[in-house]
C-alpha cells in the first residue's frame, strides 16, 4: 500500500510546488528527504514517477507550520529538489514559492484571515529572514483574481504584497561575506554579496558577453558555462560556504546595463541553467548591491548609496522585475528599512500525494 499526504499544490510567483504541513512529514531528515524526492520523482530528468515538471523552478518544496517564535505566524522551510540528482537542498531560500505562503497559511487555517487584507508574517527557516506578506482577503477568504500581472506568468491575479524585514546575511551572516566589494577570481572581478540569497555579481562583458543573450544562448555556450561554475566554486571557499560543488548557493548573476529603460539587467543562474525569468530573493540581493559602493551593481546601476533608493528595476529574460528598496549599507551596522515587492500566487490542486511503499 502507498501512503498518502495531504499536500495542495501551489503557484508562487514564477515558480510552482508541493506545499505540506511540516506535521505532515517525517520529523527525521533523512526520512523526509527520501519522500521528498520520491514525490518529486527525482532523480530523473522528467521526474515522470513525481509531480516535479522537470526544472528547478518546478521541482521545488514549501513545508510550513504554525510558528511558535514571538511576533511570527507561520515558520516556512524552502527545499530545492535536484531533478536529476538525489539532493533535497534546504540551504536557499525561494521567494517566489515564498508569495504563496500567506495563501496557503490561511487556506489551512494556521492563521485566522482578517476582513479586506491579511497580514502573514513569515520566518523563513533556511535563512532566519523575517517577510511580511499582505494577502487579500475580502469577506475573510483568500482572493486570487486579479489585475496584477507579473513577467513570467500568462494572465492576472491579486497582489500579494511581500516586504523583507532582515535579509541582510541571509546564509553566511555577512552582507560581504569575504569582506571586499570586489574580489578577483581567475582575472575576473566580482562582488559576492548576501541580501536574501548570496550571489556572485559578474560584469557580462567580463565573460565576453553582453548580459542580454537568452536562456537558451547563455546555456548552451558549455565554455562559458564551465568558465562560470569553476569561478562560483571558487567564489563559494571564499564566502565561507565551503565545497558547494553539490549546493545550489551561491547562485550567479550576471549583469549589465539595461536596455529598456530599468535600472540594471540581470540573468540570474540557479545555478547550473539560466532562469527564464529572475528569482524574487535574487532580486533582493541585486538591487540591494546596487545601493553598495563599488560593488559590480552599484558601477552599472549608479544607484544612491543612501535610502530611500525607491523603486529598482531588474530586466531580466522576461520583462522585469521590481523591488523598492530603502537601505543604508554605509554604516557600520547595515540597515534594510524597506525591500519589497509583489507578487500572484494561485491554488493549483488540493489533495493527497502517494509516497511508494518502502519509503514511508
């Protein structure tokens, strides 16, 4: 017999999943991550025996519960599912999965909904990072019509407002994990940086591209892939993170000057393929080292130093996206007042996924 758990599946921003009731899940580590992957179906590239879609933004895990931590509702643990391997990595965050999180508290009743909007407040348990989000609620229910759309998503939906309230040192504890804006590797200068999701920033140009290749273009080019992973590899002893050979931290961004009238580009890397949109806590460090001295971002953006920055457009494959910062990281002890954003989220399915027999 297979066992069953009850699960709904949820899109988040660009990015979609299984959500679970932690209490839903073995407590062992180990165990759960064996569910996860079998539920998932990796590792295999379609992951045809699982849910997973066969890509990292499709083969990701949001497992939450009623938080007892003072002033906080609901504690959120992200998981990323390697499709073709068998790792369930907790390291990163995922704040596109993160948009559905207030939907989902609420639909679950962890948190009783209030008339109009909801107030959700999220600790984020891979990276300590407290978020507000603000769900519409009218007449006490989740709504998820609306007129919002967001690059990367066909059609409209309801805003979910999403506000980081401490994101700075997201993994390492560090806003400059190896303590220079800029550092070199293998001749190429780069800012490693840790607002929401450590990243390593890189001019384009410095790889001999122009930053606004496709997906496609940018994968397919195996050298400068290569190139690019053994300078994260490096990048990664560098910022504390050890061997992160089988880590998907730190990701990648490549940047250049915008073309469409944003404030800087971006192809964000998660971290073996390009994203064919941008990742929202990606796109918190980035516009958040744009506001960095000296940092890659900061020289291409030109970006204020001092708060409130306003609104940060990011162009990334799709469009763009858009975070509006208000930070000081000139002081001794960084400040992030304000990095928010929104996005949709949509109730997919609700119901039991099976785990094979042997696993659980």
């Amino acid at each position: 017999m297979q066992t069953k758990i009850p699960c709904v599946i949820m899109r988040g921003g660009t990015s979609r999943g299984p959500f679970f009731n932690t209490k839903d899940l073995p407590k062992d580590i180990a165990k759960r991550d064996e569910v996860l992957l079998a539920v998932m179906g990796s590792p295999h590239e379609y992951q045809v025996d699982g849910i997973g879609g066969g890509t990292p933004f499709t083969s990701k895990v949001a497992m939450i519960s009623k938080s007892e931590r003072p002033g906080i509702d609901v504690d959120y643990l992200f998981a990323q599912v390697i499709v073709n391997e068998k790792i369930v990595d907790t390291k990163p965050n995922c704040g596109n999965m993160l948009g559905a999180v207030g939907p989902f508290a609420i639909e679950q009743g962890l948190i009783p909904a209030t008339e109009g909007t909801t107030l959700v407040t999220i600790y984020n348990v891979n990276t300590g990072a407290v978020v507000e989000a603000i769900v519409q609620t009218p007449g006490g229910v989740v709504n998820y019509a609306g007129n919002v759309s967001i690059d990367g998503v066909p059609g409209t939906a309801a805003p979910i407002l999403l506000n980081f309230k401490s994101a700075i040192g997201s993994v390492t504890g560090k806003l400059l994990p190896t303590g220079n804006v800029v550092d070199m590797i293998d001749g190429v200068a780069v800012s490693c940086i840790d607002v929401a999701m450590p990243m390593i920033h890189i001019h384009a140009k410095d790889l001999g591209k122009t930053g606004h290749e496709t997906p496609a273009e940018l994968d397919g080019d195996k050298a400068f892939m290569a190139r690019m992973e053994a300078i994260r590899l490096k990048a990664g002893l560098l910022m504390g993170l050890g061997d992160v050979s089988k880590m998907v931290v730190p990701k990648v961004g490549l940047l250049s000057v915008p073309e469409h009238g944003g404030t800087i580009t971006s192809r964000y890397f998660v971290p073996y393929s390009c994203h064919k949109a941008h990742a929202v806590t990606g796109a918190v460090c980035v516009a958040s080292a744009c506001a960095i001295p000296g940092t890659v971002a900061s020289i291409l953006s030109g970006v204020s130093a001092h708060g409130p920055q306003g609104m940060i457009d990011i162009e990334h494959p799709s469009g763009k996206i858009t975070i509006d910062l208000d930070a000081d990281f000139t002081i001794q002890e960084p400040l992030m007042r304000r990095a928010a954003l929104v996005r949709t989220a949509r109730l997919v399915m609700e119901g039991n996924l099976l785990v094979p027999s042997g696993i659980l």
